[in-house]
C-alpha cells in the first residue's frame, strides 16, 4: 500500500492511477488523517463480497433487528 498526500494525489494522478491498474493500494492523506483509499475495482469488488459473506444467510426478523440496534446505541449513551 502507498500512501500519499491530497496534493501528491492532485498532482500525480495519471501516475497513481496506474500503480492502481497494477494492483496496488493508495492510501490518500491530508493534514495527517487518512481521507481516502484509491483501489481497483476488482478489489472493491471482492472487499464487498467478502465483508457481506455470511449476513444474509439465515433468514432474520427486521423488527428484532432494529430493537437491537437501538439498544445497542442507547446502552452506549
């Protein structure tokens, strides 16, 4: 993974482009805290498919889940 600044990215996008043809990850950065991450599309592809393998599984009931969430959210407060 390479990671760069917002004004590297600006002014070298032609040259990050590439690097992100060839596989590699950008990581975009700007005053220090990461803003962005540039990938292929094959990439986000198979990130997406795998974050989502095994949620919609088993059958789930949306009233249960959203009592859920809420409880989450208000023990957290």
């Amino acid at each position: 993974m390479l990671t760069v600044s917002a004004t590297d990215i600006q002014n070298n996008f032609g040259q990050y482009l590439q690097a992100v043809q060839s596989g590699d990850e950008i990581l975009i950065m700007k005053n220090g805290k990461e803003v962005a991450r540039l990938i292929s599309h094959e990439a986000s592809v198979s990130f997406l498919t795998d974050s989502l393998t095994g949620v919609l599984k088993k059958d789930y009931n949306d009233k249960e889940m959203r009592q859920e969430r809420i409880e989450s959210r208000e023990s957290i407060n």
